[in-house]
DNA sequence: AAAATTTGTTAGATTCGTCTAACTTTATAC
DNA sequence: GTATAAAGTTAGACGAATCTAACAAATTTT
C-alpha cells in the first residue's frame, strides 16, 4: 500500500506544523499546503481510511503512529538529500530545500541508503534540523531561539528555521553559518534587535525577526 | 508551458522506439509504456495540441523538432544521472535504470548542471548510450553488434542495449564490462553461439541473444 | 446571550490520465 | 478480391485531486 506522491506531501505538512500535543488545523494544513479547505477535509478522510490520520469532524487532525512514521521517513529522505546536495555537489544551504521537495519522494531505498553512508550517517541537516532515523523517529535537541537570550550570552548556532532563500542568503551575506561562536552585546529595548559580534566583525545588528529563525546552544 | 510527468513519459518513449524516419506507431507506443491504444491515442492528441507530436487519424505518429528537443533533454537527465549514480555513488550498473527513471523528471537545472561537471562532462552513460547535449541533440556512433561479427576479428565492447537488470548481472558473472577487448575465436553455425576470449578468460561462450545486445568497435 | 466571524463540511463540477466496449480503417491471408 | 486479422479511433465511464458555492458548527466579539 504504497501513498501518492500528493498523500505523501500532506503527511509531510502535518508532521511539521503539529503543536506540541500534534494536532493540526484544517485551516492551518490548507494554508500551508495552499491548497483550499474542502479538498484538505476530503483528503484527510482517505488518509483516515488508510489508518494515517486521526479524523473526526471538527475536530483537530493528528498523524496515527503509522501516518507519524511514514511523514518522518519522507522527512528523513529530504533532509538526507539536502545534506548530500550541500556536502557531496557543493550546492549552498539556501538552494538545497526545493530540489530536496522533489527528490523526497524518490522510491528507492538503496539510493538513500548510500546517501545516508556517503555522509557517514548524518545527525542533522545542513539548517541543523534533526534527520530522522531509520525508523521515522525525530528528536529536536532543546536549542533557545536567539531572541530569547539575553545581553553578556555567548552562543553557538545550532540551527536555522522557517528557512527561505531569502533569509539564508542573509545570512550568507552576514557570513553566518552553523556552529558559529557568536556573543552578544546587548539588545535595543524599542524593537529588540540585538548586536553581537562573532568571527572578525564587531558589531553586527539583526532584528527581531531574524533572530527568532535562529536557535542556539548558550556556551559555559 | 511545462509538461506533467506522464507527457515526459510518452516523449521519452516515442523518442526511444523512433525507428530510423523517426516513425511510432500507436500499438508499439501502447505495448512499450503499459498503457492501452485509446488511451495513447488520445494524449497523442494533447501532444499534437502542444506541437510535440505530428498526429494524423490511422499514421504513424512522428515527434516534433520541438518534442524531439524536450524527449532529449529528458534522456539527457536520465543518463547523466545513471552515470552519476554509478561513478560517484559506486552503484552497479544493473542498479541505476529505475532511480534515474524517476529522477529524470526532477525540475531543476543546477542540479544536473552539477552532475554534468562533477563527472567531467561526460559523453555517454555507463551502458555506452550517448548523452544528449544540452540543446538535446544525440548522436549513436556507428557501432556493429557482435552477432554481426565474424571469427578472428577483435572488437572492443563500446554500448550494451536492451539492458533489463538480469542481463547485466550475467555480463557482471562473466567479468564483462565497456571497453573490454575481445577476441571471436569461434562461431556455432547451428545457433550463432559464439566462443570468445578476453583478459584472463581463453572460452567463453555466449548466446545469439546476448550477442545481439552487446555492440562492439572492431579493432584494427 | 445575540451577533459576527472564523472554521469546517457537503454537494456538485472540472481536469487529468486511465480503462472497456464498440466501431472503423488498414493490412494480411487465402 | 474477398475474408480475416491487426491496428486505430470513438464514446462513455471512472478514480484522483482539485475547485467554488452554499451551508453548518464553533469561536469570538460586543
Ligand atoms: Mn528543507
Ligand atoms: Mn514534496
Ligand atoms: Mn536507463
Ligand atoms: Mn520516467
């Protein structure tokens, strides 16, 4: 019983956009997948018939174990193909996630099999999200967002969310990447941007908006 | 105007089984893709409507310059990828066909950009079919199958074609590979079996059938 | 608590790619 | 040259995935 390539991407959107409690909204998922609210409900009553989907009317979505472990498997084989485009073809972070939407529903599982191997199995992905196991199992370390810290802290970055092009290339532009030692200065009370100085540069100003896509490690 | 994964599928095929005026007929087109002869007939149509394929009630079917373009650079991902799959991800050859048939359909220039110059531009694929240039020209070079040839000569195995998995594993039993230099020491006139000689192996026996897959350069 | 808004469902239509059954045209056999 | 077979087309149906319009339920505002 093998999913669509279109079952596959709704598993997708609501293993990523579940709450803590991994309940999902109709309206939430068809935003996310822009696709209109009628279809999304329809949808979610197939995939309930193939025991993926927790559906009840008006009532939240959640993904059963079965549908748990099948999104985090496509999730596994898109984080996977990202950081081999990065680390094997040399392609940057921000250009990787849109041939990895494709690439994810691949049928082949020797292929990401020696992916997985050429990468010497792999932890997280070139944003610094978790690749799930073998298994479809994912666990996300417990990071702080940047704009959750406070001046004097010195932090490493661990990983970037809600990641466009565009934003990466901001960060690019700033010479930021993970693993960064980044320290920071202090914060501007008005609209919370903060300067902090890392590598060769002194004082390097992000806005709020920026820094809450960036999760950190505080350093001792 | 982009085509959907089933358009590529029948470009590629009537692309494939051209024979030499560039000539399909329905039936084949049917008997090769699996699918039945209206169903053919009517995407055949839907082509024409694209200028992809010259339709005429009860003719041959003929790509266009324009669907022979698009049926080319379709090959053209296909076999980059083979090739890519088995020089740098050191799958076999007998491995690669059914990945690159879904990988073909990836949407992404600078993902075969890459390909290509990772491997050094490369002119054919691991079984020795060309490569079609980035304008989605193709040229075979003129290649004698070596059931055509006669004992005593000495050939040089350059492409394998009609290549199913099973018969790639029985090349692989036998230590055969592109570019191996072989010598006829005999032909059976009963069947067209022939007896051959290469590296260390003096008798080696193959079948009308295998040799009729195999296609050689004769050495001077 | 009534009204207004947001969220979700139902019903019915549409496009794509496929099928079967029935028919027509072309090719082959006798 | 007629009969038979093969190849090709037409017509109508169907499932998958989508939409819009209309309605119903739940939530929020007043
Ligand atoms: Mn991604
Ligand atoms: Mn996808
Ligand atoms: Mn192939
Ligand atoms: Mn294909």
């Amino acid at each position: 019983m093998i999913n669509s390539l279109t079952e596959e991407n709704y598993l997708k959107a609501l293993f990523n956009i579940a709450n803590q409690s991994g309940e999902v909204n109709v309206a939430e998922l068809s935003k996310t997948l822009d696709i209109k609210m009628p279809t999304v409900t329809s949808m979610m009553k197939k995939l309930a018939k193939k025991k993926l989907v927790h559906y009840e009317s008006y009532k939240p979505l959640r993904l059963t174990e079965k549908g748990r472990k099948e999104a985090g498997l496509i999730i596994r084989k898109h984080r996977l193909t990202e950081m081999f485009l990065v680390e094997k073809m040399n392609l940057g972070w921000e250009d990787v996630h849109d041939i990895a939407e494709q690439i994810e529903h691949i049928q082949s599982p020797v292929f990401f099999e020696k992916m997985d191997e050429m990468l010497d199995y792999p932890k997280v992905d070139p944003h610094g999200s978790p690749i799930p196991d073998s298994k479809g199992k994912v666990v996300w370390k417990d990071y702080s967002k940047l704009s959750d810290c406070e001046a004097g802290d010195t932090v490493r970055l661990s990983a970037v969310i809600k990641t466009t092009s565009e934003f990466l290339k901001l960060l690019n532009g700033k010479g930021m990447y993970l693993g960064l030692k980044i320290k920071i200065k202090s914060i501007e009370p008005f609209d919370k941007s903060i300067v902090i100085s890392y590598d060769k540069r002194n004082a390097e100003v992000l806005s709020n908006l920026v820094c809450e896509r960036l999760l950190v490690e505080k350093i001792v």
